[in-house]
C-alpha cells in the first residue's frame, strides 16, 4: 500500500518520516518519494506491511474510509 503526505515541510527528510512511522508502530516502510513544490514537499510513503497494533488498526481503518489522518509527532 501507498499513502501521500500531500503538505511535508521543506525540511523534512526521508529519516525523519521513517522514524515518525517506526516510532508509532504504524507499519514497515520500503520507499519513500519525494516531490518538491517550491514552499513543501509532497511524500510517498510505501509500506512493505502493517504492523498489528492499536494505532496501526486505526491508521488503515481512517486511510481505507478515506477519513484525513493526523499524526502528531
């Protein structure tokens, strides 16, 4: 599965976001793609699998309802 960040500060880096997504317990990342916008950035994360987890079951419940997901880090 495939997710777009569509708004990801200019600053933030492939680590940073692999980190967030670790440290949550969300899922096992395998790429992820930038596109450069002259203020942000736009992200594309792949995921290899989903952890079975709380936080993870909520994530893909709200991403599979197309339901806006907020993850503060």
């Amino acid at each position: 599965m495939q997710i777009c960040i569509s708004n990801v500060q200019k600053t933030t880096t492939k680590n940073d976001i692999f980190n967030i997504f670790t440290k949550k317990g969300i899922g096992l990342i395998s790429k992820i793609d930038f596109i450069n916008k002259i203020d942000y950035k736009i992200a594309f994360i792949k995921f290899n699998k989903f952890y079975e987890n709380e936080i993870a079951n909520s994530f893909l419940e709200k991403i599979k309802k197309n339901i806006q997901v907020y993850l503060v880090y």
